[in-house]
C-alpha cells in the first residue's frame, strides 16, 4: 500500500473546489487531522456557525458532543487526540427542515485516503446517518434509532451516535436509555484512551 502524506493531503483538502458551483455560501473545508489522532468523529458536514469559524463542532452540538464524550476543548481540539472528518467538508447549505445533506462528491474524492493517514485511531465515533451509511456494514439495522440501540455490535472500536444537534431533543427524551446505557460506557472508552 502506497504511503499518504497526511500535510500534502490536508492541504489539497482544504484547497478542494470540486463542489464550488454547488454550495451558495461557498467552499470552507472544515475537518481536523494528525497521524496521532486516537479517536476518529465522523459526523456529517459542517453547519453554517461552523463555516463561518472554521472549527468543527463550534456549535451547540459539539458542546452536546464534548459533554457525550467527557472531555474538555482543549482535549477535544487536539488533533494529536482526535480527529474531526465529516462526510461532507464543507457547509451544504440551509434546506426546508434544517442543513442540506453533505454532498455526494467529497467523500468519494478524498476519503479513503485520507482515512488511510489515521492509523492510530483507536475509537470511531460515527454520528448520523449518513456517517452510519460509509462506516457500517450494509446488514445493519436500517434506521437510527435502531443502529444506535445496537451499539454493542460495534464496540469497543466504533460507537454509533445520533446527532448530537439540539434538533434531536425530542429523541433524547424518547430514547432515555441512550444516556444511561451508551454515555458511560463511551465516556469510560474515551478517557481510557487519552
């Protein structure tokens, strides 16, 4: 297998326009990498708070997510610790009921390759579906809630997450199980691991 320059790469991300005609706010890759990254977080694409800053999870949902995971920012924004790698780089834009799915062509383009860089990584937390939909096996349960009940599948390598959006209270409150079965466990893996 052929070496990748994670620095070369990185930079070729960020300077990627494949979408640039696509996306009505324009191109901003967000992601974060380092060759020591122990933690991978594939969500889904960044939101409009976070192409604005350029920081992943810059957002009510990373501060949801931080606390999932127990750390702190200064933890979570180590990439020598954790990888940030969404499926889509860059901001999709505002649909009817929320952001637009990250778009097709970014993960074909650049993520094998750059996943190949990662080979430290000792905890994959996949968050959403179209996370679930690249990093699981095609037999797994087809819906969310379902895949994220079936956590135990996966462990202690990957652990399925919902959103960690504010948009996804109400499942939350429904689905009470997932903070006192997954949390625990998650926050156990992830401190056992920094």
């Amino acid at each position: 297998m052929m070496s990748v320059d994670l620095e070369k790469l990185s930079r070729e991300i960020r300077a990627c326009e494949i979408c640039k005609d696509a996306l009505v706010d324009g191109v901003r890759p967000v992601f974060q990498v380092s060759e020591t990254s122990k933690i991978l977080i594939v969500g889904q694409a960044p939101g409009r708070k976070v192409h604005e800053t350029g920081v992943p999870f810059d957002d009510p949902s990373g501060d949801r997510l931080r606390d999932w995971l127990g750390v702190s920012k200064d933890v979570f924004y180590d990439a020598r610790q954790m990888a940030i790698v969404p499926m889509g780089f860059c901001f999709p834009g505002t649909g009817k009921s929320g952001d637009l799915p990250p778009r097709k062509e970014c993960a074909p383009a650049w993520r094998d390759e750059l996943l190949q860089c990662l080979r430290n990584v000792s905890l994959t937390i996949v968050i959403g579906q179209y996370a679930m939909d690249w990093h699981l096996p095609l037999d797994r349960p087809r819906t969310v809630t379902d895949t994220v009940k079936a956590w135990q599948n996966y462990w202690p390598d990957t652990v399925v997450l919902p959103h960690p959006s504010p948009r996804n209270n109400i499942w939350l409150k429904k689905n009470a199980w997932f903070e006192v079965d997954i949390l625990p466990a998650l926050r156990a893996r992830v401190a056992s691991l920094l």
